[in-house]
C-alpha cells in the first residue's frame, strides 16, 4: 500500500519504491509539508519543525498567544493568500467582497485504487487501475464556502507522484481566481541549486544552473504556449549532485500554455518550489456549485542524481503518458522536404524525392508548408486548407499514391491553429482570431491566431483535417504552430471574463486534437511549435513524437538534446540529418557525425535526396541500415549523459537495453585540439559481471564502468564514432 493515513494524527505519508512524501493536518486544520525525499519508514516527521517566534510574521487568531505558531514560518503543503503567510501563495481569490483571503481548513479525505485523471485535460493515467492510487484531500473556507480538493497520483514502482487541484466555488456569491498552482513544496532544511532549461527559437532547452538565492525567481511563459525560452521542467538539487550522485526533484507541469515555476528562498532559508498556470492576467469567475481543476504537475525524487531522476521521468512518459499504437511501436524513418524546396515544389519534385528516398531505405515522405490555397510564401492562406492545384495537379490522392508506389508512406504538414489576413477563411470570418476590437492585431510569420475558446472555431478545423485525412492514405501529420499568442480577446466572453481566454484556448486544443487522434488512431501524430516551443508532457499525451528543434545543425543538436533528456525520453525526439552548410548555421559537418547525433531519436532526413552524390547515398544507406539495427535500442534503453557538452570538448552519451544485453555509445568531438590527451569516458548502466564486445575486443562491465573506456582523440573538426556493445560474439556497426 503506498497511501498510509494515521487518522488520529491527522498523517498522511505516500511511499514510492524509493521515496516518501509526507504531510500532516495540524490542531487547527492546516496543513504542514513535513517532508519529501529518499524512502523513511514508520516516522511521524513532525519533529522537524521547531517553532520559534521569528518577529513581524504573524500568528492566526486560534493560535492565542503562542507567538511561536505563523503561517509565514511553517512548511505548508498548499499555501494561500490573506492569512498571514507573506511568502508567495499559490491560491489567491478574489472574493465577492473584493478581499482576497482564502482560509482553508482540512475537512476530510479519501483514497483509492487507480489514478485521478482530469476531464478534458491530458495526465498521466493507470489502464489497469492496479499500477497507482490516489489520495484526495478536502479544504474549505468555512466563511466563502470555498472548497479546495488536493489531489495525489501515486505511482510506486516508477517513484513518481503526481498533484493537481480542484477549487469549487461551494459558497452562494461568485468568486474569482487569481493564481492558482498545481503543487507547492516546502523544503525546510537544504542548500539548493536550481537547474532550469531556458532558451529561444532554434537553440530550446538549454541547462542553466545556479545556486538558489534568497527572495523569489521565477521561471515561466506568458506566450500562450510552453515556449522556446522556458521549458515546464525544474530539478531542485544540492549543490554537490552530479548524474550519478546527490539529491535531486522534479517538477514537471503536463501543460501546453503559459506557466509559471517559482522559487522562493524565505527569511529562514526554507525553500518554496511551486508550478502552475501562469497567473499574468488570469481571472476566472466561478459562480456558485461552479469547478475549476487544474493542469497536472509530475514529481519525482532521485537520490542516485540526475540519471535516475530522468529514467524515472522517460519511463512514466512511455508507459503512462504516451498514448496509441506508435507509444512502443517503431516510427517510420521520415524524409521531410523542408529544408530541400522550402515553398517551391510540386508533384514532380516530391515524387522524385520519394523515388530517390525509397532507393536509400527512407519509408516516409512528409510533405511540409506550402500544399494548400495560394502559399507560395508564409503570408498568406492559412486556414484555407483546399489542395494548391497548380502544385498538386489533380489533388493529394493522386500524389499520395504515386509515393505508395515506391513503397514509401506519405505524411503532411498542416498548421490549424493558425490563420493569414490574406486568405478567404479570414474574409469570412474575421471574428474568429484573436483580436482586441478597435486595436491593429500583433502579427507574427504574417498570421494571427484563431481563437480555439470558440466551438465553431474548432468545429470548423475538425472538419478541415477530416477532409484531408480522408482524401488519401496519409499516414503521418506534422501538426505546427508558429507564433506566440498576443492580442488575447475573444467575442465571445464579456469583458470581466477575459482573463480566461489563454487557458480555454489550451482547453479548446485539447478537444480538438483528442477528437482527432482518436479518430486517426493509425496515423501518427508529431508536435511541432516551431520546432520545441511546445515540447512539453501535454503534447506527448496527443503527440508521441515531436519536432525537437527547427535547429538542425549537429553540433548545436547536441546542447539542445542534451537538456531535452532531463526529463523527455529519446523515444519522442524526432531528430533528422540535414544538408550542409547547415541553413541555421552554416557549419559543414560530416554525413556521419550529422548521423550519430541524429540516431539520438525518432531518425530521419532534411535534404534533396536528388542533389546527393553516389558517395552521399552509399553513407545514408549505411546509416540507415544501422538505425534499423540499433533502433531497439535508442527507443527502449536507458538513457545516460557521459559528459556536459557546457564544460567538456567532448560529448558522450549511452543506451542500454533494459536487460544490459546491449547498447549504444556515441561520441562527438565539439572542439579539436592539437596533440589533445585522449578521451577517457566511464560508462554507466552495465552488468558488472558480464563481459562485453566493443569493436572485436572483450570489455568486462566493472571495468567499462570503473576503469573507463578510452578514445585516442583525433585532429578533425566535428569527429565523432558510435560503439555497438554486446554481451553476444557479433558486432552490428
């Protein structure tokens, strides 16, 4: 049993495998965060706190004159506004009255097998009902009414718990929410840093790491969507952890908008770590009998550092995230035509691509912008989603077949959320983006965003994408969105109420794309923002796979997949060699390192097959054919980070196969040096006591991992090499 209540103390105590988490409710109903880390058995883990009258943080009335008792010095597990605590809350309402006090007391409980899940929003969930349970915690405001249910996902074996809220307006008058978090943790005792994965377009997830300081940080988006410059994810971790080492949280927000991670470090040096909807402009009215549930957020705790941190992470998104037959199924080697016509292609030029693709072993073709009403550039037709004839003669059907003929499947690119001024869709309705009325609309790529809190709006879309799925045997969709959203106004609310309109657009996409992808269960569905700016655990639960980066280049490719394996499994990194000189960068890289980095994925293609030389296909053939080998083993190992492309000239990485039967070692040299000491690398995650094959010559495990492995570094730009290890007598590389 992983949910423990001692209801004469009012103690609850969640276990993992490894972990626990625990929290009381004290005499006068409040509820005090005692602890979350490695595993403690049978302890009340209230001695921890010792009260002390700290000066100018004040004590709640039923306290009487025990100065030593303040919401502004205890550990809450969900602190709120107005009631002395001056830390920053993760409740506030507005109430009737225009105050902004929420007294929540504890009422009552209840547990049970199987896992909550969240109408209409993505979480993690237990098909079996056996795998999880769920702890559910009853507040109140005994004078608004107001109701506030805490919810808990324990998923033992993967050391996994997950929170989410409910707040029910249970009182006679409207209220209004301000700011509401999913999960707030109180850490009493630590010194912390704090490793987030900031960025921007084409350079997304980068690790950054720093020591936690006194006052508030904050991390987050206010652009509607996850973002290219922050990523949902934070790991708290002592100042000593490294991969395999130290302490180390998780948080991690299943959400697609805005969000907001904040960390507080309090006059006492208690840490406060919480996440949830970004709360800039957020007002929501519930009126009476009214609910509000909030997205999830995924912790986890690690005492073996970050390598264990992230496998607990990678294995609950596979097995508990990931949904429909591509969750463990192999994808398909894609070619994509992007980089190799940008807008300038038709019929012809994408056969002749299949063709050559087919030749190579590629088994995709996707067909990326340009296909539909007049785009011939980015400033026109989107939302006009007819066939571009004049590129297309006769329509998709007759060129999806042609495709089919070589033995190649047919994917296609479509950007529904969004729409050009110039198209006929936005002549028919230009009520249907979002748009302050009187005011000129912030362009961004030349488009405005549709407004998805409107049900026409989304009918309109269903039926856009159901007449062009149906039109032919597509088998792939590459679904974008290339803007951060602005102008955020909709029609359809009053003025009072448009402070919900970035969280009913997420809810409104939602929708859509669950009445999609389960409509189209054989087609596999891809996230793109463009590249990682939505590249978060609400994509994954409609998307299996997604675009890591519009950032091609390999050795860039390296940092941003590198912070993309914190908490993201290599199972849904969709990652391709490009052409060279690089388009985003301009580096001449070798076909065979652009191929090793790109093996760290769902393994695909960015060019003109017809422009390659005889030498160029002989190599990707060859890649090919080794993806398909290795493949098992990037989809289904264990993901380890031998280096930190930030401090050292080299870049490691390693994949074991759950068995430790096998696995795959990749190296890329980031900067050549002359008559450079050798690269020694010590491997992780094999069976000590099995000898293994690497490159004709016997390695055992405890010396791979003790000893090490070393590589006599050469002087050439970008060298890399990519070991096959097995415990059996053949090689595969």
């Amino acid at each position: 049993m992983s949910i423990i209540v001692n209801e004469h103390e009012k103690l609850f105590t969640l276990h993992t495998e490894n972990t626990t988490y625990q929290f009381k409710a004290d005499q006068h109903g409040i509820l005090l965060h005692l602890y979350y880390g490695q595993k403690i058995t049978n302890q009340n883990l209230e001695y921890l706190i010792l009260p002390v009258d700290r000066g100018f943080s004040g004590n709640p009335y039923d306290a009487g004159d025990d100065r030593t008792y303040s919401l502004d010095t205890l550990p809450l597990e969900y602190p709120t506004e107005g009631v002395g605590d001056f830390r920053c809350p993760a409740l506030s309402v507005l109430n009737s009255n225009g105050s902004k006090v929420a007294d929540l007391r504890f009422c009552g409980y209840q547990k049970y097998a199987g896992k909550y899940m969240i109408e209409e929003q993505p979480a993690l969930y237990d098909e079996t009902g056996k795998t999880a349970e769920t702890l559910m915690l009853h507040l109140k405001d005994a004078l608004t009414g107001l109701e506030v249910t805490l919810l808990y996902g324990v998923f033992a074996e993967r050391d996994i718990i997950t929170r989410s809220v409910i707040v029910r307006n249970g009182g006679i008058d409207d209220t209004k929410i301000l700011r509401i978090q999913s999960a707030s943790i109180d850490f009493q005792y630590g010194e912390w840093e704090i490793i987030h994965f900031h960025g921007r377009h084409n350079m997304e997830r980068i690790f950054e790491r720093t020591p936690v300081p006194h006052g508030t940080t904050a991390y987050g988006s206010r652009r509607g969507t996850s973002s290219h410059q922050h990523n949902p994810f934070l790991i708290l971790c002592g100042k000593n952890t490294s991969e395999f080492h130290g302490e180390c949280f998780g948080m991690n927000l299943v959400y697609c908008g805005g969000f907001i991670a904040r960390i507080e470090r309090d006059q006492t040096d208690l840490v406060r770590l919480s996440m949830g909807l970004n709360d800039d402009g957020l007002s929501w009215k519930l009126s009476p009998g009214q609910t509000f549930h909030t997205p999830e957020v995924v912790l986890s705790f690690s005492s073996e550092g970050f390598s264990k941190l992230s496998h607990n992470y990678h294995a609950i998104y596979r097995n508990n995230l990931c949904r429909g037959k591509f969750k463990f199924n192999r994808k398909p080697i894609v070619i994509n035509n992007w980089e190799a016509t940008y807008f300038d292609f038709n019929s012809d030029k994408l056969i002749e691509i299949a063709k050559n693709a087919a030749e190579l072993g590629i088994e995709m073709l996707v067909m990326d912008d340009g296909w539909f009403g007049e785009r011939d550039n980015d400033k026109c037709s989107l939302g006009d989603w007819v066939v571009n004839t004049k590129k297309l003669p006769g329509g998709i059907t007759p060129l999806v077949e042609a495709v089919n003929a070589f033995g190649v499947k047919f994917g296609i690119w479509v950007e529904p959320e969004m729409i050009s001024e110039n198209s006929d869709l936005y002549r028919a309705h230009p009520e249907w983006v979002l748009r302050v009325p009187g005011r000129k609309p912030v362009h961004s790529r030349s488009q405005l965003v549709l407004d998805l809190s409107r049900e026409d709006v989304c009918d309109y879309i269903y039926s856009s994408m159901v007449s062009i799925l149906d039109s032919a045997n597509i088998e792939y969709v590459k679904w974008d969105m290339n803007r951060s959203i602005s102008d955020c106004y909709t029609t359809t609310l009053p003025y009072d109420r448009q402070g919900e309109v970035m969280h009913r657009y997420v809810l409104g996409l939602y929708k859509l794309l669950e009445r999609l992808t389960q409509r189209y269960t054989d087609v596999l569905f891809e996230g793109c923002s463009g590249g990682g700016g939505r590249f978060d655990p609400a994509m994954l639960y409609y998307h299996p796979l997604i675009w890591c980066s519009d950032n091609t280049d390999a050795i860039e490719r390296l940092k941003i997949q590198y912070g993309t394996s914190f908490a993201y499994p290599v199972s849904v990194v969709s990652s391709h060699v490009s052409a060279v000189p690089n388009h985003q960068t301009g580096r001449v890289t070798s076909l065979y390192t652009r191929g090793v980095v790109a093996m760290s994925g769902n393994f695909g293609y960015e060019l003109d097959t017809s422009v390659l030389s005889i030498a160029e296909k002989i190599k990707i053939r060859k890649q090919i054919q080794v993806f398909k080998e290795v493949q098992h083993i990037v989809h289904n190992g264990n993901y380890y980070r031998l280096s930190n492309p930030f401090e050292q000239r080299y870049v490691a990485w390693l994949m074991v196969l759950p068995d430790q039967s096998a696995a795959l070692l990749s190296i890329v040299i980031t900067q050549a040096e002359a008559n450079a000491p050798h690269i020694h690398i010590k491997l992780a995650g094999l069976n000590r006591n099995v000898s293994y094959l690497i490159e004709k010559k016997q390695y055992s495990g405890e010396a791979l991992m003790n000893a090490g492995y070393a590589i006599q570094c050469p002087t050439q730009d970008y060298y890399s090499t990519q070991l096959y290890i097995s415990s059996d007598s053949e090689s595969i590389l």
